[in-house]
C-alpha cells in the first residue's frame, strides 16, 4: 500500500480541484486497513496517527448516503465502493484493484453510469491534461 498518490489526491481535493466522494462504510473499512498490524509496521504509524490521518481525510470528502444493497462486483466489499460511485454521481472509481480495473462487464455497467474506472496514478495524469469533467466528483 503506497499512500503517496492517494495524498497528493487529497491534496488536490482540498484545494477544490475537485470534489472526493466517499460513504461512511468506506471510510470505516479504511479505518480498519490501517490498523492492522501489517500496515501498521510499513507505515510505522500508531492507533493515534491512524485516527488523526482518517480525521483528516474525512475533513476533505462529501459523504454520502448508501443503502449497501447495489451488487454489481464479485466481491461484496466493491459493491460498497460501487453504490458510493453511483450515488454521489462520480467521474470516476479509484482504485487498483482488478476486480473493478479488469472486469469488462463491470467497467461497462459503471460507463453506462458515465462513471470510469481508474488507478490514482492515471487520474493524477489525467486531471493534470483533463478539463472537461471539471466540477465532477470522484
């Protein structure tokens, strides 16, 4: 887990290039990744540094409301990730994770939904070329 991108997203997302969306769900499930012990000893944080950093993110992010009822994804935890994309009417989904990168019928069910699926490093490329979904939410 390399946290660099994601910051300079953050970042980005607090100086109102654009809008970061995320459910209360996600954030509990980020909360919990980074406290196990493993993430922990990478990133040689404690419990304390973890709450004041998910504090912080949650500063920047629209939340909002989920009925984690969609099923769109082979794993139920996307699904999550999925009905905040939805529901906050987002750009774009962020991720690396292959079940949501490699999935075609899932990436065509997301671009019937002008959402696209995207790793942090692509959209920090593409916001830095990209206009034309100025004001969207990601």
């Amino acid at each position: 887990m390399n946290p660099e991108g994601f910051l300079r997203l953050i970042h980005a997302g607090k100086t109102g290039s654009f809008s970061i969306i995320s459910s209360l769900p996600m954030l509990k499930e980020l909360h919990e990744v980074l406290l196990r012990s493993r993430i922990m000893k990478i990133r040689r944080s404690t419990e304390t540094e973890v709450d004041v950093y998910l504090a912080g993110v949650a500063a920047v992010v629209q939340l909002v409301p989920i009925s984690g009822e969609l099923r769109l994804c082979r794993d139920p935890n996307d699904d999550i990730i999925l009905e905040t994309a939805i529901q906050g009417k987002a750009a774009y989904v962020v991720s690396r994770d292959e079940d949501m990168t490699r999935d075609l019928d899932l990436i065509a069910a997301l671009r019937e939904r002008d959402i696209e699926t995207i790793t942090v490093q692509h959209l920090i490329d593409r916001l830095r070329l990209d206009t034309s979904r100025a004001g969207r939410h990601v």
